[in-house]
C-alpha cells in the first residue's frame, strides 16, 4: 500500500515537526492515490555534479487538507518549493524523500484531481545555484565543510528545517590516487645557468667578486595553520671584468623564484631576475646594495628574513605525501611531489587581505563541482539526509545475485571512456595543470568498464541502493543505475564491472 507523508519544514507554523502533519492514502471504500511514478537513480557521469536527481510524479484527489496546505500559493517559499516535505512508503518502507514542487503543480477543478512533482532534495542545489559565499579561508575547506555551507545557505534562503536537507554521515573515502616515491613529479624547474655563463670572444678576464654566493640558498616554508607552502630559490652573483691594470667593470646578476604551493600539487610562480649594466669598478659598493633588493622581493611576498631562508629544508614530508628537490650546483633546481594526488581540503582562489579585489566570492555550486570531480564522488539523498559517497569503493560484504532471481536476459556490454571536463577545477587556487594531468587518465580508466543490464524480481529479497554492489555470476558490479518497478516487484539495474 502506498502511503504520502506530508511534514512541515517551517519552524514557525503550528504543525511543525518530524511527525507528518498529514497522510494521505487509499482505503477500502475510497480511492485517493490515483498514480505514483519514480524516475531512476543516475550515476552514469564523470562530471557527478550533472547527475539527475530523482523525481516522483504523482496524481492524486485533493481534499480539504490537500486544498488548504499543497494548493494554496501561501504554502510555498521563493521558487516553488512547498513548506510541506513530501515522504513516500511502500508498504511501510519508505521509498522515498523529497520537496514538492509547487510550480510544476497541475489541477483540474472538474475531477479534484491534482498532479504534483516532487524531487528528492539534490534537486535544490541546482535550483540554489546563484548562491554565493566569500571563501576566505587560506587553509581550505574540508570537503564535508563546503557541503555544508551550500545546505545552510538553502536553508536560510528557504526557511527550511528538515533532516531531509542536512548532511547524513558520508559514504565518502578519499581517491587512491597517488605518485610512487622514485616516480616523482615536477612541479617546478628552475634553470640557472645563465647566471654563471660569461661572456664569450672579449678581451677580459672575469672572476666572481667576494660577495658573490658561492651556491644558491633554497628550500621549503611551510605554515600549515594558514595553509602556506612555498618553495623559494634565491642567488646573487657579481662577476669582476678585469684587464691589463686590474678590475675595472662589474657586473650584478640576481634571481629569486617563489614557487607558491596549494592543493598539494597547484603551483603560482612569482619571478625576480636582475641583471644590471656593467659598471665601473669604483661602483662596486652600489652593486653589493643590490642584494637588499632581492631579499626585499622574497620579504614581499613570503614575509621571511633573509637569515630564515638561508635556513629552509630542502625536502619535508606530511603523512601522506612528501615534498624533496633535486639541485645540480651551478645548473638547475627542481622542487618534486610524491604521494597522495587530492588535497584534503580545498584551496581555492582569493585576494590577498587589504586587496581591493578582496570580497572575491564564489558560487557554492561551483565549489561543489570541483569538489566532486577531484574526489571522484557524488551526492545522494535518503531518508536520512545528503549524502556525499565515493564511486570508488569498496563494499565488504556485496549482495549476490542468483540466476534464479533474474528475469529475461541479462545484457553485458562495454562502456567507452567518457572525457571529462576539468574546467571545473579552474576555481582551485594555483595552476592546476599539473592536478588535471593525472586526474584525468584516472577518471577515464575508472569509467571504462562493462556494463551489466538485468532485471531482479522480488523487491523484499534485496535491499540494494545506488552504489550498492551486487555479485553476479562470480563478477562485481557497482549499481550506477537503478530502477524500482512496485507494480511488476522488480529492480531495474544498470552496473558496472569492479
């Protein structure tokens, strides 16, 4: 027997609470459920973000209750969203949780009957899409902390209060995507022989002065309490031109790089190079100066002394990845990455405090969808709430399909590689270039997999749900694609090989 729960989300009104304010169902003596259909449950999509929530569609009898409460414009917040939440059992099993969408309402005077749409509530992320929120967090944002934000802010915006439209606990892990020690990359290369080169086919003879650095000074500042990491590259020299009567032109040449790191492998290069003229010799005192000049620009923009950096470690390590550099003297200076790929938590594009650009605000959508393309993962809701769960997992215990319990034939095909989009990770603070090079083989090789088509009868035999993983004929397959057929007591489902 099919039963409609309708629950009030406004804290204000009198009938608010988890208890339904109202029931509606068929009887013996009359009918009010005229027709129930449920779309599909979707994970089919590289780009997660774009992935349909599910939709009931009904047709009902209205009454006095249905006219007073679901039809009344008075009911309904900005877009079309009824302050009744909409929860729908099967048999006493619920089957299904959502909000009503009251712009999508249909009646006929003539019969009493009224034809609703309800959407689960992923469907509001979409529809909330304009909403913005300053993110000013240097350190960045858990991933948990970023979905969190987006439901607060629809909550404010709607005035509702549900479990429905919270975060449920997770089916979230993080994506094994990682770069083996030995097998390194490089995130910046830095080449700096030129500073050493002289010149070629001139009569003099050239020497390094006494102030000249004998080897660049490098290394790692890390302050992870604001999410900083730089690695900074600094070297000075002098070369002395000296002829018949001793020195007599000098010449400065200086670099500094400040390879700025986030999300682990984003890079933002800031330059300093400085060749001078040559000067007369008797000048060399304002060509020494010049060194205060390239510990100005590394005090800019790291804020360390010159003694500090002097000092800097050449390689660090946090318990999943590991920062090392790799220096041939006199030629070149690579800073390198290993392990873990995904950052666990977001840095995304800001201004500097003090900056008139600083109020940069982003679209929570957009976080979102950078959020779910970088972790592999989705969003679902139950009846408990939103989740956040990972494609890629692992279920311990996968149900076991017999043969017995399928209906027709099961079809078994291969899914080409779908090419993902990554212009949504463009939100990421730093260049992520380096982030999408591996991302996307990675996302590829995970979406090219054989696909299972089957129908398995007995809806109270199984408890499957999208993600579950069933075995079939000594083979698992993630479900990405399910379909609850009450009339026939069958599963309609799409998965995927593991």
């Amino acid at each position: 027997m099919i039963k409609l729960h309708f629950i009030q989300t406004q804290p204000a009104a009198a009938d608010f609470g988890p208890t339904p304010a109202y029931t509606l169902q068929d009887t013996t003596s009359t009918r009010k459920i005229l027709s129930l259909s449920l779309s599909s449950e979707k994970l089919v999509s590289i780009s997660s973000y774009q992935r349909e929530p599910r939709r009931a569609t009904l047709s009902i009898f209205t009454d006095a209750w249905i006219t007073a409460h679901i039809l009344d414009p008075a009911q309904s917040s900005d877009r079309g969203i009824s302050h009744y939440a909409l929860k729908i059992s099967h048999n006493n099993v619920l089957i299904f949780s959502g909000y009503i969408d009251t712009s999508a309402l249909s009646y006929n005077p003539a019969s009493a009957e009224l034809e609703l749409t309800a959407y689960d509530p992923t469907k509001l992320l979409q529809l909330y899409e304009d909403l913005e929120k300053l993110y000013s967090l240097t350190a960045g944002y858990d991933p948990s902390w970023v979905l969190t934000y987006y439901l607060q802010a629809i909550q404010a915006a709607t005035g509702i209060s549900s479990s429905l439209f919270t975060l449920h606990p997770s089916l979230f892990t993080w994506p094994t995507l990682a770069i083996a020690p030995g097998s390194e990359l490089i995130l910046t290369n830095i080449d700096y022989s030129d500073l050493i080169a002289e010149p070629i086919g001139t009569p003099w003879t050239y020497s390094w002065h006494a102030n000249t650095w004998t080897a660049p000074e490098f290394g790692y500042y890390t302050n992870f309490a604001v999410g900083d990491i730089f690695f900074i590259f600094t070297h000075f020299k002098i070369l002395v031109a000296s002829g018949i009567g001793g020195p007599q032109w000098a010449q400065v040449r200086a670099r500094a790089r400040v390879v700025k790191i986030t999300n682990h492998v984003c890079t933002e290069v800031f330059e300093y190079d400085h060749r001078s003229d040559w000067t007369g010799y008797s000048q060399i005192d304002s060509l020494t100066a010049q060194e205060a000049e390239l510990h100005a620009f590394i005090m800019e923009k790291t804020g360390l002394e010159a003694a500090t950096v002097a000092a800097l470690p050449g390689s660090f390590a946090t318990t999943i990845c590991t920062y090392s550099s790799v220096h041939l003297l006199d030629s070149y200076l690579r800073a390198r990455f290993s392990g873990q790929l995904a950052p666990r938590k977001l840095q995304l594009t800001y201004s500097s405090p003090g900056a008139s650009d600083f109020d940069l605000r982003h679209s929570h959508l957009k976080v979102i969808q950078a959020m779910l393309l970088l972790y592999n993962c989705t969003i679902t809701a139950s009846a408990l709430g939103i989740q956040m769960r990972s494609k890629d997992h692992d279920d311990p215990t996968p149900i076991e399909i017999p043969a017995t319990a399928v209906v027709g034939s099961p079809s078994i095909r291969r899914v080409p590689a779908e090419t993902p989009d990554l212009s949504a990770l463009d939100i990421l603070s730093g260049d992520s270039s380096i982030l999408q090079e591996y991302l996307k083989p990675y996302l590829m090789a995970w979406h090219a997999r054989w696909e299972l088509n089957l129908t398995i009868d007995d809806l109270s035999a199984y408890t499957l749900s999208l993600g579950s993983i069933i075995t079939f004929q000594e083979n698992d397959y993630m479900i990405v694609e399910l379909t609850t057929d009450f009339e026939k007591d069958e599963y309609l489902v799409r998965g995927w090989s593991l």
